[in-house]
C-alpha cells in the first residue's frame, strides 16, 4: 500500500484522503458525499451521523438524490456493513441459512456472522436477509459484535435501563445487549422509550453505526478515544501530556489562559526558536467551548517578548490528511528558521501501537525513531497508526528532525513501516 501524508499548516500538511472499503451493499457508489441527497436536512438530529456513514461508506443512499432518513435497512445490509468493518475474514463456515443464495453479495458476511455468533436466524433454517431489522436485532447485533472482537463488554452491561417506560418490552434474549448499547451511548431511546419492537430507520442506523464505529475504534486502540475523519482515519483525542520545559509551559499558559471559546492543550514540545524573544512551537488538541464540544489537533506558536509577555503568534489546524505519492525524508535545512528540534519524547502510546511501532523500526539503521505523539490511525486490512516522531541521523554529528512515520500493522500481528514524510516547524 502506498500512500504518504504531510501535515497541513506550517507544520506540515498531516490529511487524508483514503476511502474506508466499508459499505452497506456491494454496489459501486457514485460519490461519497451527502450533498446530493435531496431529502437530508442540515438542521436534522441525524445529519452529522448520516454524514459520516456517507462519506466512510458504511451507508449510501437508496437512489443518487436519495437517502431515504425514515426507510429502513435490511438485517443483510448491517451483518454486511460488520463483516467489512472486521477487515472481511475468511469464511470457512457452510451457509446454513436456505433464504440466504450462494453467490448474494450477503452471504459471505451471514455465514461469517453465524458462525461468529453474532447472528442465529429465526431458528427454523432462515435468516430473513430482506426483513427490516428492528431495534432490539439491532443492539444484541452490535453487542455480539463487540463480544466476537473481544472488546470489554462489561462496562455498559451493568446500566439500570428501568426508567424506559417500556422496558419490560424488551425481549430477554436482548436485555443485556439494552444495557451495553445504552451504557456505551451506542444506542439511546427517546421520550423515556426504547421501542425495542419498532423498525429501526436509516437515521437511527447512521446514528447506531457511527457512534458504534467511534466506540470500536476506541477499544481498537486501548481504549485511547478517536475522532473520525475523512477517508476512515481517526484523530486521537486523548493524549497524555509529555513533559515540557517551565519556561516553554509557562509561556503558553500565559498566553493562553484567557482564551475563550476555543480550549488549547499542549501534547507536545516542538520546539524553539530564537528571534527578539522566544518562540515556542507546540502540538495541541483544540477543543471547542460550546455545548456539543468538538476535538482536532492544531500547532500552535507562543511568542515571548523579552520583557517575558506572552502571546499567541500563530495556530495552524491540521484539519484533514493529503496523499503524497513520493515524499522522502530530507535532512537538508533542518535547522531553517532556527529552530531546534525538542528531544522530550510524550509518555507511552497505546500498547497496540507501540508493538506495532516497535516492531516496524526494531531493526532499521542509519536513523533512530522516537515516537512523541500518536496522532491517528485507519482502518485497512489491518490499521494504519500515524506517529508523530523525532528522528535522529546516526552519524558523527547527529542531526534532529520531526517526522511523521506511518506504521502499518497486519492482521497476523506484524508490522511494518510504509512512509515516512517531514514535519516542518
């Protein structure tokens, strides 16, 4: 797989542009972007949700200038959309199912799912693959999901749901799938009812699917929170912050701390740079101040006079991840601008990502890696873990440069380092 990112902003461009091969239905999509569809409202609850399955093909529309918010979806088209989203595994399991047809573009994924136990059929030898799924289908599905990917499932199983009016409607083969779906707010009901018999829409699917795919991306990455982005990556949200010289931290809440609207958490040192003054170069999280709050990751450059006021210089937001089809790591004019790389290294990634990190750069020479910041990942055949880190030239005068590496890890457990491009200050 080739792709490289740089990172937008004077930092570098870091965006992409990958698709997720995640869909409802085999069918080739026109275009993946929710403006064509006629009946979507941008002031509707779902918007967002459906946004998101669009353009990370988890939904398409039911026509090109449709979307359909209050159709429905079959039970084949979500056991379709799961078995993508577990990287399409091998099916060595026999169709047990005799409404499910060789050869539909369903069955690989409903045999890969019984035999998974995430779904069972009516129990007479039928699936139903064109049934519109109902609520209750819809939450035992995506808690047997989470169980055959051995993700935790005993956080949300405890959840009290007595306060629905209607929760003795619950069928008892769908209770505790209830409590994990609404513990976890993948699933929540409306006017105190969760109408575990009614049909489930498409809106209420996009919304399901969305915060399902958030959640598994979470546990994917253990249990480090994610932000989805365009073409199937996610931002990391949660940094631990690394440690970062009093001066430069005391620089940046001073020019920071009485900000409104917009909250700057530093999970990085960059670097600095001496003018008349100092400037300090900082990898942060940008959190909005508002009711619905929303998480990116921005530079952000203080400036500091040499009377000791501080000031913000600049923010460049690293909003999206650009493919680059040949980028190489150049040493040349590191120190352009004079600025000098910051060696801290941030506290320990995920345990997934630093085996997959060591692993990939174990045995390399010339070049030390070490990683500052896990920035995102994508999930592939495998996942993609975008890796802020310092690189070191082992030579007789070593030479420090930021850089993103992209490592690569396989579903067998490998991993290997696919690109490496420059982050400039």
């Amino acid at each position: 797989m080739k792709f490289f990112i740089r990172i937008i902003s004077v930092v570098l461009a870091l965006c992409l542009m990958l698709s997720a091969t995640l869909c409802v239905s085999a069918a080739e999509k026109s275009t993946n972007t929710i403006d064509r569809f006629i009946d979507i409202n941008k002031s509707a609850w779902y918007f967002d949700s459906v946004r998101f399955c669009v353009e990370n093909n988890l939904m398409d529309g039911v026509s090109n200038s449709s979307f359909a918010p209050e159709g429905t979806a079959t039970r084949a088209q979500i056991v379709t959309v799961l078995y993508r989203m577990a990287g399409e595994p091998e099916v060595k399991n026999d169709n047990i199912f005799s409404d499910v047809p060789s050869g539909s573009y369903y069955e690989k994924a409903v045999v890969w799912a019984a035999g998974k136990g995430i779904v069972s059929g009516y129990g007479n030898g039928k699936f139903g693959p064109d049934d519109p799924i109902i609520r209750e289908e819809l939450a035992v599905i995506m808690h047997r999901y989470a169980i055959c990917k051995e993700y935790d499932v005993s956080i949300g199983e405890s959840t009290n749901i007595l306060d629905y009016d209607d929760v003795f409607d619950i069928s008892s083969w769908a209770v505790s799938a209830f409590q994990w779906t609404c513990g976890t707010g993948i699933m929540s009901g409306c006017d105190m009812m969760l109408r575990p018999h009614d049909t489930a829409t498409r809106a209420e699917i996009a919304s399901v699917l969305k915060k399902a795919y958030t959640e598994f991306e979470k546990m994917d990455n253990g249990g480090v929170n994610v932000r989805p982005i365009a073409g199937g990556w996610s931002i990391n949200t949660e940094f631990t912050l690394a440690e970062i010289p009093q001066s430069a931290a005391a620089a940046f809440t001073a020019a920071t701390e009485n900000l409104l609207g917009m909250k700057y958490t530093p999970v990085a040192y960059l670097g600095i740079q001496v003018v008349a003054g100092r400037n300090y170069a900082f990898l942060c999280t940008s959190t909005s101040v508002t009711a619905k709050p929303e998480t990116g990751l921005c530079v952000v450059v203080v400036y500091q006079s040499l009377s000791g006021e501080s000031s913000i210089l600049r923010i460049n937001e690293i909003n999206s991840m650009v493919i680059a089809d040949e980028t190489e790591l150049n040493f040349s004019g590191v120190k352009a601008g004079g600025w000098n790389v910051s060696s801290a290294v941030a506290s320990p990634l995920p345990a997934a990502v630093q085996k997959a990190f060591d692993t990939a750069t174990g045995e390399l020479v010339g070049v030390g890696y070490k990683p500052v910041a896990y920035l995102a990942s994508q999930v592939v055949a495998g996942i993609n873990y975008a890796v802020l880190c310092t690189a070191t030239t082992v030579t007789a005068e070593p030479v420090t440069v930021p850089a993103l590496v992209i490592v690569y890890a396989t579903p067998d457990g490998s991993a290997k380092l696919t690109h490496i491009a420059p982050f400039t200050i």
